[in-house]
C-alpha cells in the first residue's frame, strides 16, 4: 500500500543532466528567429553568430587574446578538434576520473596512438593526485565529472610557468565554476549543459599560446575537414569571428542568444554559480537529513555544483522502481546514474533549474524511498 504523498510538487520536474532545464521563464516564442531561412553566410547570420561569440567573452570575462569559436558535434566535438590538432610535439598528461575522461584517454592512445602518455587515473567518487602533472607536458582534464559528480577543487595544480598545453574539458562547469582562464590554454564546452541550450554544437576558447601551437605545429596524421582549425599554417579566423566550419542551426545560436541574455539580467557569470551553489545547499542538506543518501564524491570540497551524483541504498530494482515512481508522478525525470557510473542518482543543480523545484522535490525523494523499502 502506497504511503501517503507530498502534496507540492517541482513546477519544472527536468532534472536531466543534459540535454538541460531550460532557463525559467523560457518562452521559444520570445526568441530573435530573423535569421532563419537565411545563409549563415549572410550580414544577418554572420551577425547573429559574432554576437554570441562577443557576449560570451565578456560574460566570462576572458582575458585579452583569447578566441571563442563555435564549432559542429557538441563538446565531443570540439574535445576532439582540438586533440587532434594540437597533439603529438609534447608528452600528454591525461587525468581522468569518470567516462568522458576515460573516452579522451582511448582517443589519444587507440585513434591518435600517442606512446608518450602518463595517466593519472581515479576510481567514481575520488580526484587522482593532480599535483603529478608535469608543467613540461600537455594535459588535458575534465574540470568537471559529469558522470562522477566530482570537480577540480581549483586551478592550482596548473604551473603558472609551464611550457606545455592545458586543455580542459569544462562542458558542466563553465557558467557554473569559477574558471582560472590564465591557466587554461584549451577549454571546451556545450550551452546545452549549463545554459540549458539545444544540443548540436561546441564551443571552443583558445589562448594566445594554443594559436602558438596550432600555427607553429602540423600533425603528422589526416586530418578530416571537420577538425582542422589552420589552413596554410595560419589559425582560420573565421571560425572565431562566426564564419562557422558547417552549417550551424541558426535555431539554436538564437536560443544559446536567449540564454546568454538571461545571464546577463540575473546579474552575469557570478550570480549563475551563486545559483548552482544554492542548488547543491538543498540537497546537501537533505543529505545530511538521510543516512540511506550519499555523494558519491568522497570529498566535499570536490563535490560538483551541477551533476550531483548520489549513491542510494537501494539494490539495481529497487532503484530502477523508484526512479520510475518519481518519473511516473512527474516529479522527476531522467535522473538516473550515467550508464557507465556506479548505481545511484545524478540530479542536475545548473543555474536554470529552480531552488524552489529542488525544495519541492526533496520529500519525493524521500517518499519513493519508503515506497520502494516498505
């Protein structure tokens, strides 16, 4: 028998860790679509992409030198251009401690067959020791684990003196945590992860020292069309002044418009993170409140502000059963552990979802656990 209900449920129950909730207030008919069904070749397309390229620098207040592209294939995407551009002069350093990690350090080894690689590796839940990384070596790294719930506690681990490349997988992060830009060479990511975009695109910011690199280095292997960021030994302009490598959705550079905008009226990037942060206080305390419900990430100071992972003491039906009670109730939908993450829960606490929405869901998590356990 079914124990008793809350009665107030999350007004907005996406939870999905991507693609993510959409902004509040989001209204697809309040967005600029001038642009569609024209080139985005065109003064207004060329215009629409240069404008989301400018704001976002500025919202991230990047440093001077610094260069935003949009490119095809979501972050994935843009992870891999940038690997198979840059790689191959210097060792590589590459730190993983969840699955997207884990896929860069397949690709360098069993696609670009790089021998002269050192792996600093964790379990779920842990960070390995980022103080091995060599400042003579390129690194590459997740600044946060998506599939983990586990970040980078800050940047100090990177040699304001180093002579190799960081490049830095930050897809759940920018937006969301504060990026030391001066020690990131590479950095990538998707709007639909933070900004609750629609899905597709990547964006790629680049330090004068990674232009250094792609001017001055060619890799010895193919280069497939969609990856190359140079012709004739010079970085393609284009790219990061919005003459894109493929046709873009022009759709989706209105709505990453619409986001960009929104954090502008909340009070720009830091008022975004102070959101996230107030997110994960809801759930840290319920946490707290519960001892069937833990992080998955052992150390606070560790513990990721927009895919919270959580471990619950439930077997693999049990689970399955109430995560489909919350999904079934509409409270709740697609928060599930990653599929190659340990069981358990990866509540999504960006910016544009609700601290309001996570209150309200915080005694369903409690009723589907008794429901599951009775």
């Amino acid at each position: 028998m079914s124990l008793a209900q809350p009665t107030i449920k999350p007004a907005n129950p996406n939870f999905s860790s991507g693609p993510c909730a959409k902004r509040p207030g989001y209204d697809i008919n309040q967005l600029d679509l001038s642009t569609l069904g024209r080139s985005h070749r065109s003064n207004v397309g060329k215009d629409a992409l240069q404008k989301v390229i400018t704001d976002t620098a500025e919202l991230l207040q990047l440093p001077e030198g610094y260069r935003v592209g949009i490119v095809p294939a979501s972050d994935t995407g843009a992870m891999e251009m940038v690997m198979w551009s840059l790689l191959g002069p210097r060792p590589v350093d590459i730190c993983y401690w969840e699955s997207f990690g884990q896929g860069w350090f397949t690709d360098i080894t069993k696609q670009l067959k790089l021998e002269n690689v050192n792996t600093l590796k964790a379990d779920y839940g842990q960070l390995p020791d980022l103080s091995q990384v060599n400042p003579d070596n390129d690194c590459i790294f997740t600044w946060n684990g998506t599939t983990s719930g586990v970040k980078v506690e800050d940047g100090d681990f990177i040699s304001d003196s180093r002579s190799g490349l960081t490049i830095c997988d930050a897809t759940s992060a920018v937006f969301a945590m504060q990026m030391p830009w001066e020690k990131l060479d590479v950095t990538t990511f998707s709007w639909q992860k933070v900004l609750g975009g629609e899905g597709g695109h990547g964006v790629i910011i680049l330090s004068p020292r990674a232009v250094e690199r792609l001017e001055s280095y060619t890799p010895s292997w193919p280069m497939p069309k969609i990856f190359r960021l140079t012709a004739g030994g010079k970085l393609i302009e284009g790219i990061f002044k919005g003459a894109t490598i493929n046709t873009p959705s022009m759709l989706c550079v209105a709505d990453y418009q619409d986001a960009l905008d929104w954090i502008k009226s909340i009070g720009g990037v830091e008022a975004s993170i102070q959101k996230s942060q107030d997110n994960l206080a809801v759930l840290s305390h319920f946490v707290e409140q519960n001892e069937w419900i833990s992080f998955l990430a052992e150390k606070q100071s560790t513990r990721s502000n927009t895919s919270v992972c959580l471990s619950v003491d439930l077997t693999s039906e049990q689970l399955k059963q109430f995560i489909k009670l919350l999904g079934e109730q509409q409270v709740a939908f697609d928060i599930g552990a990653y599929k190659d993450a340990p069981s358990g829960l990866r509540i999504w606490c960006g910016s544009t979802v609700q601290q309001s929405d996570l209150a309200a869901l915080m005694p369903w998590l409690t009723w589907a656990y008794q429901n599951v356990t009775a």
